[in-house]
C-alpha cells in the first residue's frame, strides 16, 4: 500500500473519485490481481476511512494518556472511575462507597475491626487501631483494568504488628481480609505471608495527611506493595490470619 500511494501523487489522489479510479497494474509478486472488478471504493474513500477512524480512535483514548480532565473523553480507555475532586483524597477512585452500597452506619463510629487468628481474637474501635504504631508508605493503586496512581503517603498500622496483637509474632502466616461490603467480588481478599510480611504492608487509616474518604476505604483499607488494586480492599472490617476463607 505504501508503494502503491508513493507512486501516486496524494493531491491527486484525493481529487481523483469513484468513477476516475484505475485498479493497481499487476506486478511481478502477483498480489495484484491480473483481472480486477470494477472498483467499489476509491483510494481517497479508502484513505478518508482510514483517517477518520484512527482520529477517532484517538479522540477516544487519547485522553486515557494525557490525564486530567481528558481522562474524561476516554471512552474507549480506561477512565479511572469517578471525578476524585481534589485534596489529600484526589487520587482515582475505582467504585465510590454508594457504588457497593456501603451505608453510613456501616463505616460509622459503630464500626469495629475485629483481628482473628485460631481462637485468638480481638475487636477494636477506629481510636484504638489508631492508637496501634502508625507506619507510612509511599504507594500506588495500581488497577488491572488499566489505570494506577501516584504514589499516595499511605499511613496506618502494619499487618504484621496486627498478626502480633494476636499471637503471631515471628513469620506471620498470609490473611484473609473482608469488607463490611455485603455482595461483589471485590469484597474480600487474601493475602500471602510474604505479603503480611512487607514492613510498607498496612491497614491504611490516611492518605497523604488526612482520614481516608469514604470512596477511598474509610475506616480502614489495605495497601501492600505491588500488589493489583482489586486485593487492596477498602471498608475492612475483619482480618483472619492463617485462614484463606
Ligand atoms: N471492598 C472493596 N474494596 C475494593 C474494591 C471494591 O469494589 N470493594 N475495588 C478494588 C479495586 S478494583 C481497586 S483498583 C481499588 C481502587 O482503590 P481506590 O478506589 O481507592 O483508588 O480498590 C479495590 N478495593
Ligand atoms: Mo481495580
């Protein structure tokens, strides 16, 4: 095709229509066809095709790259959820709380985290996982359906002091985390000892200074280096160690 429209001058090809279109002379690789039909498209309908299609195509991802508010035009690209807004929560959101239905008095002050590990379990309020030894990591929500963060200034409490609080304290085994949300997927997950392990591994109760949005995983979320954001679980509610649900 490239040698073809190179031994033909483009002004005139985009003048030339349907009626004046010649079919390619036949060539020596035989590719050509020796008795053509007539021509049902010519090479300015072929090349206009073409070209709008890929501007189109571009339209509609291109903004998947560029960021900001072309993200927006992505229809074809991964567009990150919801507007963020902006502030210490500005980053993408995947599903907002109201997207999985989590209700108010779900992540309210009634909220507690309950940490098992055998016959071994403890259950505590917002304050007192806050008053646990608060660790920072700098990490981003990398989503498989195409999109990650920056990294974000996590801060909140290592999963392997949370396997100490019950019993564990050399080698955790891995954990099986679950939401307050009721249905989906995406609402529970289970982590690999060498996972629980990582000292930048935490149940997250800040993000870059402030509390977590509700949309970011309020009260209380996982963030684990590479891990795929689907296992960084939001709204926790209850950490199982050694079990894999
Ligand atoms: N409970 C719960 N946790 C969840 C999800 C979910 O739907 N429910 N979505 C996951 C997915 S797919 C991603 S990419 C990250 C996104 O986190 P963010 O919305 O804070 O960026 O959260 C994960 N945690
Ligand atoms: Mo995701």
């Amino acid at each position: 095709m490239v040698r073809a429209l190179r031994s033909r001058r483009l002004r005139t090809e985009l003048r030339t229509p349907l009626e004046r279109t010649e079919p390619e002379p036949a060539d020596e690789t035989g590719l050509v066809s020796p008795r053509p039909a007539p021509p049902t498209m010519s090479r300015r309908g072929a090349l206009g095709m073409v070209g709008l299609g890929s501007a189109a195509l571009l339209v509609v991802t291109a903004g998947q790259s560029i960021g900001g508010p072309l993200r927006r035009v992505a229809l074809l690209a991964p567009h990150g959820g919801p507007d963020p807004g902006s502030g210490p929560g500005g980053f993408q959101i995947n599903k907002t709380a109201g997207d999985v239905g989590i209700r108010a008095r779900d992540i309210g002050p009634q909220w507690r985290l309950t940490v098992r590990a055998g016959t071994r379990q403890i259950v505590l309020t917002r304050a007192q996982v806050l008053a646990l030894p608060q660790h920072g990591a700098w990490l981003p929500i990398a989503c498989v359906e195409g999109w990650s963060t920056d990294d974000q200034a996590w801060s909140g409490v290592r999963l392997a002091d949370l396997a100490a609080l019950v019993g564990l304290h050399d080698s955790p085994p891995g954990v099986a985390v679950e939401s307050v949300q009721r249905g989906g997927a995406f609402r529970s997950t289970v982590l690999r000892d060498n996972q629980v392990r990582d000292s930048r591994s935490l149940l997250a109760l800040r993000v870059n200074g402030a509390d977590l949005t509700p949309d970011h995983g309020y009260p209380a979320r996982i963030i684990v280096p590479a891990n795929p954001g689907v296992h960084n679980t939001k709204w926790v509610t209850r950490l199982t160690f050694g079990s894999t649900l």
